[in-house]
C-alpha cells in the first residue's frame, strides 16, 4: 500500500537493511537526500557494526516515533565465548579470558531460559545512555568508569540457533531498551566463561520486519524508497482501529473529540495494544488513511458487537 496525506510520496515508514559500517545517522542523510525531504527520523538506532532492520520515519510518520519506538525487537545474534572486550563487542579490545571448552550443548540449553521474562540489565560504559548530560561512551573513552543503575527489560524469547564452539548463535525477541551486547556477557558469566557480541542483525521492530526492507543501495534512489515506504496506518496495524465518516475525520482535524455518531465502522474486540497500552486506538479515514491516534474515554471496560460502548475519543496525535 502506498504511503498516505497530503503529499502521499513524503509520508510514511520506511524499513532500511542498514549494512555493517555504516552509523544509523548514515541512513537517514541518504534517505532525506533521495526523498528530497528533512523531516525524517528513525525508531530505535543499530550500532555501526550492526545490520538489519532501521525504521525510517518520513513526514507525518515522525509523529508515530513514540508508538514504534515502543514495539518489541528481534535479533539474530552471534555471541563468541571465551573473550570479554571492553565494549562488549567486536569493536574492542580484549580484557579478559576465560576457558570454553568445557560447554556442552545441555549447558546451553539449560541456561538460556534463565533469562527470559523480566530481568536487570546494567547498562555498558560504550552506549549512549547519558550520566550527568554526557554520555557513557565519552567516559568510557577517557578511561573512566561510572555508575550506573540497573534498567528492566523484557525477554519474550531466546532461541537457540547453532553452537559450535566457541560461537553461539540466537535469536531474541526483547523489549525496547534491551542491550543484546550486555545480554551476551551475561549468559557467558553463566556459562562459566566470557563472552561478547560478534554479530548482530534485527530482524523485527514491532510489525515491521527486515523481509520489506529497502537496500542501502536502493535507497539512493527515489522511486525504490517511495515503493517500499508503508502507509502510516498498516505501520501500526496491531492497534485496534475505528473508521470515522469524512464529515467526523473533516471535524476531528480540525480540534473535536471523536464521538460514536461519526464512526462507520470499527474493530475494537480487545482494546489494549502492546505498544500503545489500554484504550489507545488509530482512527482512520473512511479511505483507510491514518487521522489520528486516540484514547478512548469511558466508564466502561467492555464493547459490545454492535456499538463501542464509550463517550468520546481524544486525540493523541493528528495526521494531516
């Protein structure tokens, strides 16, 4: 489906299978160069050594950042045993060794569960989380160590892949926020050894998966990234949706509260997203096109088959 608005070529979601080497930053210079465009963001960086799915936010999609932002990842990562780097990753030196030889298969089996579900993570010196207004990887290059507090995050899945010693290949399914560089190092610690991060690619970000991604390459060139660019309603398809008449969508961009009398349709059976939470729907147009995301006001918890049981709906974010 074709972005949509009022310029229909310069909104919408945009998924880029950003290659090794190149920064997040990178990706969107390229990508506002092609589009003719500076209005573009992305949803979630990916370090330089890292590949895979970048959400690129163009237009009007830079309003849904915080929606995007929020959906779960998947990664395909490959961890070496044996070798502790101050970076966590490839891209440093080595500190540490620790024997590996004595892994077995069951040991991985058994210790990968362990950290599924809600855990503590302490956040690397290398990342861009700051400490007092400078980041953590500016004290990390001057040698400094600071503290820093334990951050939750969320384990769906670890999916055991491959192992052939010394390398362990996973898949993982996390919250936002989660560092898989410091997720490596510790299912190494519980392994008994050390460990970092040699490869990483996501392959998900929330509903948009790297299977609709746009080369690196191709982005360069405009019409391939107009093609492969996502409406801004089917970028955020898990949310349940109402469908408002032209006369309500006409009155809602222009500052009203949605009320029942105006909807055309709707697909509310379970009001509550994994990314927006309770009672957040998307409301579109009777074309399909994304007007708003809103919070359905209610006394009520439950909706019945024939009419959304709710007095009005605010608007969260409105889409020209």
């Amino acid at each position: 489906m074709p972005p949509e608005g009022d310029d229909a070529k310069l909104s919408g979601v945009l998924v880029v299978d950003k290659p090794e080497g190149v920064t997040s930053h990178d990706v969107v210079s390229r990508a506002r160069k092609s589009l003719g465009l500076k209005k573009i963001g992305h949803a979630g960086t990916l370090d330089p050594f890292a590949t895979g799915a970048l959400v690129l936010l163009v237009g009007e999609g830079t309003k849904l950042s915080d929606y995007l932002m929020e959906g779960r990842k998947t990664y395909l990562a490959s961890v070496k045993l044996g070798e502790k780097t101050d970076t966590g990753d490839l891209s440093g030196e080595i500190i540490e060794t620790a024997p590996f030889d004595n892994i077995s298969l069951d040991d991985i089996k058994s210790v990968l569960p362990r950290f599924e579900g809600e855990i503590n993570q302490l956040p690397p010196m290398y990342s861009a989380l700051k400490k007092n207004g400078v980041p953590l990887y500016k004290y990390a290059r001057r040698g400094e160590e600071v503290e820093r507090a334990e951050r939750k995050v969320f384990i769906h899945s670890i999916r055991l892949l491959d192992f052939k010693l010394p390398h362990i290949e996973i898949e993982v399914s996390c919250s936002k926020g989660t560092y898989i560089r410091t997720l490596a190092e510790d299912i190494s610690a519980a392994l008994g050894t050390r460990g970092h991060l040699v490869q990483l690619r996501r392959v998900g970000s929330g509903s948009l998966s790297i299977k609709e991604a746009v080369s690196f390459d191709d982005l360069a060139l405009r019409d391939n990234a107009v093609r492969a660019m996502r409406s801004l309603a089917d970028s955020i398809s898990s949310m349940p949706k109402i469908i408002v008449s032209n006369e309500g969508a006409e009155k809602i961009r222009n500052g009203a509260r949605l009320i029942a009398g105006w909807i055309e349709s709707y697909d509310l059976v379970e009001v509550k997203d994994e990314i927006a939470g309770d009672n957040i729907v998307r409301v579109l147009r009777e074309d399909g096109s994304l007007l708003s995301i809103s919070e359905l006001i209610t006394d009520e918890r439950e909706y019945s088959k024939c009419s959304p049981l709710f007095e009005v709906a605010k608007s969260i974010r409105v889409f020209n």
